[in-house]
C-alpha cells in the first residue's frame, strides 16, 4: 500500500478530518504508508488497533452510536470514546463482533479517571 492509499483510507475512515489529515502527512516528511502510520501513532493521532485496521484495508465500523473505536479487547468488547466529551469507556457488543450493533456500555471505565483529564 502507498502512503497516498494509506491516507485515503485514513480520510474515509473519518477518523482525522482533510485539513488534519494533510497537516500531518506534510509535518511527517514519512516515505511510505508504514512510516507514516507509525507517525500518526507517534503522535497520539490514532491508535495502534486503528492503523492496524486500516494498513490492511478496513476503513469502515470505527464509529458505533456516538462512539469512536479505539482498539479491540476481545470478541465483544472495544475500548471506545465518546465523540462529544472525549470520555474513554468499554464497550460491549449483543452481536458478534462483526456485526457490532447494539453495544451495551459497560459501568467501569478504564482506570481512567474523569477529574485526571482536567488535571
């Protein structure tokens, strides 16, 4: 895959908007699609479960009800993050992961604690 294949995948995700997505590719000076996944990485921009997904070819299912998928547990359980407040929670899956529909939130989050991100 090309860094320029790699980033339309990333841009169909809808996980980095056009402008953020071209920002980066010009601040990463990356070579290849690799390189410039593992800046996007680097940079807190996406995460390892993301670039993977996406450095194979799948750029749909990372948003789910207001929530956006940020790496994968097991079978049924995604860590996730609420779109509006940036809240980070689990996820449950009722289906099979694959046909992720109606997801169940889960009460605990993961040891993240709301007042250190206002810290």
């Amino acid at each position: 895959m090309t860094q320029d294949e790699f980033g339309e995948l990333v841009l169909c995700s809808g996980l980095l908007t056009h402008e953020r997505e071209a920002a980066l590719r010009a601040e990463s000076g990356a070579q290849s699609a690799v390189a410039y996944a593992a800046f996007l990485v680097a940079k807190c921009e996406l995460t390892d479960w993301q670039i993977k997904q996406l450095l194979s070819g799948k750029y749909k299912g990372f948003f789910v009800s207001g929530y956006k998928l940020l790496s994968h547990l097991n079978s049924y359980r995604y860590v996730a993050e609420d779109v509006d407040t940036g809240t980070t929670t689990i996820l449950k899956s009722s289906q099979a992961p694959r046909r992720a529909i109606a997801f169940i939130f889960l009460t605990m989050l993961l040891q993240i604690e709301t007042h250190a991100w206002s810290a």
